[in-house]
C-alpha cells in the first residue's frame, strides 16, 4: 500500500505526515500568547478567519525546544478527529509516496529513505501527545463582513477560496452568504459528475456543485459552501478554504478575450495570479442548476445578528476579555475593604465583602508575568460569576465593551482551562477570553457561602 507523506524537519530531524490529515500550510503572521495552557501550546493564531492552538513539535517531540520567536514561521493544520491544530515545524521538504509497512494503529512509523530515517507521526500520536481542545468555532466570519463591503465604482470585490491546491475567485455581487458544510444535511443526486448534491439551508434546498471535480483537481470533502445568487435563484460552490475578501482597481483586473470560458478574467492576489469564475458560467450555472423552489428573503441583512458583549481590561499589560454574561459588577479597589486570609495559594489576596457575600479576590499577576499598581486610581475589582459562584478578580483597568457576532468568538471546548476562548477585536488584533469556570474551579475548597 502506498502513502502520500509530507516531509519536513523539527531540529534537524526528519518528520512526516500523511497528506490526508493535512488542511494546510501556512507561515505564521501573528501570535497570541496563551497563559495557563500545557508548555507545549506556543500561543494562538490565525488563518483565514480560523483561530488555531500552536502545538510546539520541539517539546512534543521531546527535542528540548523553547519555540520562541514563531513569526515567520511555518505551521501545518491537522484534523485529528475533527480537533484542527497548528504544528510549528521548521522547514517543508516535499510531499513524496512512499511503500507503507507500519501498522494503521502504530503510534510512530519508521522509514528509510535513501539513508535517511524518517519518522512518520500518526494521529494515534498526536491524540495521545496532544491534551487540550481544539477552538470551536460555529460559522464563518466572512458573513459579516459581506454584508458590509464598501467599494468605490471603479473597483470590484472578489471572494477568494481554495480547493484542493489551487486558488480561485468569485465577484461578490453573487455571493448571498458563506456557510459551514457540516451545519448542513446533504441529500446526493445522480446528475452531472461535477454536482455533489442538494444541501439544506434553512429550509431552503441548494444544489452544489464541486470545483474540484470540475477542473480535475485532487479531490475530498470540502468544508465551506459558497452560495450564490441571481434573479432569485441559488446555487452553492464547495471550496476547502476560504481565504479573503479582495477589493481591487477594475482596471487592475486582467480581462480575457474567450467569452464562453468559465475562468475569463484573472487578479493578482498575494503576488499569486488567481482566476474569477466568469459572469456567463454563475448565470448559466444559475439557470440550469438551481430548483425552482419559492423562498423568502431571509432577514440576515436586517435582523439584529446574535452578538456577545465582550468587556476588555487590564493586568498589568496584558489585555484580556470577560463574557458580560460572567460579569456580576466592577469596583473602585479603593472603596472595597479586603482582609486578610491566610493561605498557601499566592493568587488569593484577601477576602472582600459585597453586599451579604464574603469572596476571595484573586490575581492573576504572577500566573501573567504582570504587576497590578495598588496604588493608581485605576485599579479595580471585577466579579466574576458562573451560575450561582462568584469570585473577585483584581485587575489594572477597565479598556472597553466590544460587541461582536457570535460566530468571532472562537471558544475552546472545555470548561477547566484558564482561557475561555479568543475574539478579534475592531483593529483585527486577538484577545484571549477568560474562563470564570477556571477560578471557580481552582479554588472551589476556598470558597465562603453567603452570610
């Protein structure tokens, strides 16, 4: 049996993967880094408009490494039973095929390659290695910001997305929304080889078709489902990735002459050249495809999107988020009376009384590597609430409110980790959401019931 295995190194040494559980390749831009987690998570980042745990492969692999400085570096996003990580490696080689002899269930797989030992790591490995959640995030961010794209008259918009290997785009004119396919039941159809199915949306049957098989490409299941419209009629476009929204000159758009081709025009994006599905194929698409099925216009563009009201604040210089739901009140820490409770727990400072309740405050300041100054009118004292638990949590300042749509909120599937989730504020920068539940849960044989 033959494997398809990505070669690449981590301190010199020789690693693979097989191809099958590979999303993607990425250098990374940016890092968030993520207190409280296993030594072996380097921080967050993002791709496209996913949010993913960078996995250090030099500590997992046990090579003494600190993964320090990862700007610049290079990532490779598993799928490990539906959890979606981040790998930093050092350095891509090649995809190459290789004779398989190791067992399907072996933790590591051995091969020689012209000399030179390969190690393939498997995903038995990667689970038994890898402790922590993946982010769960329910839909795509890209909805938003359709809705709210603002070109001048000589430019033009472009969705760009991937399938398979390749990149290619969509005037946005067409583009009602973006949906998650596996929020969507499929039903399949026998018709032409390129349409995958019929897919639910609301209620509302969309037939789909698959670019892959359209233009040859290396084929698997997809993950997004680009739905187009005109004149009231829908049709959706499977695409693996989805990786911008592009505002470009009309006159920087390379224009075709085949006007029956279904790639006429091509733009420059990310020094790549990328072709535009043409107006004449997502109109005949359109017409040929599409079921005559009667719907109403759904209020997506009108209707007040489900949102969550984030409060940012302060430790020392670290900027952190709160759900307002997990918020019970803020104090002046000058008006508050804390007295003193011994205890072996460094993080407690003190009890405070509030109303009738007697609650423990806590920092955070050495867990964060930050210094809170007592001594400013700033400081403050934030409770904290989950269910009918509070807890006080000293912090430098109050920054902001920021109200974002449900689905930027990337949450980690676990309630005993000390950050709840990431959101990405106005400027595009991530912030780590705590989770009340972690205090709660720390120091729950702490805990004082009310008078």
């Amino acid at each position: 049996m033959k494997i398809n295995i990505l070669e690449f190194t981590v301190k010199d040494h020789l690693f693979g993967l097989r191809t099958e559980y590979i999303k993607n390749i990425f250098d990374i831009e940016n890092v968030q880094p993520a207190p409280l987690m296993p030594d072996y998570v380097a921080g967050v980042t993002t791709h496209g408009r996913h949010v993913y745990p960078l996995i250090c492969m030099e500590r997992i692999l046990e090579l003494d490494g600190q993964c320090k400085n990862l700007t610049g570096k290079t990532a490779i996003t598993v799928d490990v039973d539906g959890r979606n990580y981040a790998l930093v490696v050092d350095e891509i080689h090649k995809i190459q095929e290789i004779e398989k002899t190791g067992k399907e269930d072996d933790v590591i797989n051995f091969y020689n390659l012209k000399g030179e030992v390969l190690e393939e790591i498997t995903p038995q490995f990667l689970k038994r290695k890898i402790r922590i959640p993946a982010f769960r995030q329910s839909e795509t961010a890209f909805q938003e910001e359709l809705s709210t794209i603002e070109k001048k008259e000589d430019e033009e918009s472009f969705l760009i997305f991937k399938a398979g290997d390749r990149f290619f785009g969509v005037n946005t004119d067409f583009i009602k929304k973006v949906e998650y396919i596996e929020n969507l039941s499929k039903t399949a159809v026998n018709e032409d080889s390129w349409i995958e199915g019929v897919y639910l949306l609301r209620k509302i049957p969309v037939k789909a078709g698959n670019i892959k098989k359209l233009f040859n490409i290396e084929n698997g299941e997809g993950e997004f489902l680009i739905i187009l419209e005109k004149d009231r009629k829908l049709f959706g476009l499977i695409a693996d990735d989805i990786i911008d929204i592009y505002t470009v000159k009309i006159s920087k758009i390379n224009r075709g002459s085949d006007e029956q081709a279904v790639l006429k025009d091509f733009v420059v994006y990310d020094n790549r050249v990328v072709p535009v599905l043409s107006e004449r194929f997502i109109t005949e698409t359109l017409e040929k495809y599409s079921l005559e099925t009667a719907y109403e216009e759904e209020q997506t563009s009108t209707e007040k999107k489900n949102q969550i009201d984030i409060l940012l604040f302060r430790i020392g210089e670290e900027l952190l988020g709160i759900k307002m739901e997990n918020v019970d009140e803020v104090l002046e820490y000058s008006d508050v009376h804390i007295s003193n409770y011994p205890t072996e727990i460094k993080a407690i400072k003190g009890l405070i009384a509030t109303g009738k309740e007697s609650l423990f405050l806590i920092s955070y300041e050495e867990f964060l590597g930050q210094r809170i100054d007592t001594d400013s009118e700033d400081t403050k004292i934030l409770i904290m609430k989950d269910d009918n638990l509070k807890i006080a949590l000293l912090i430098s300042d109050i920054e902001d409110i920021l109200v974002v749509p449900e689905e930027n909120f990337a949450e980690v599937d676990s309630e005993e980790l000390f950050i709840r989730g990431t959101v990405m504020d106005r400027k595009g920068n991530l912030i780590n959401v705590i989770n009340p539940k972690w205090a709660l849960f720390k120091y729950r044989e702490k805990r004082l019931t009310e008078g």
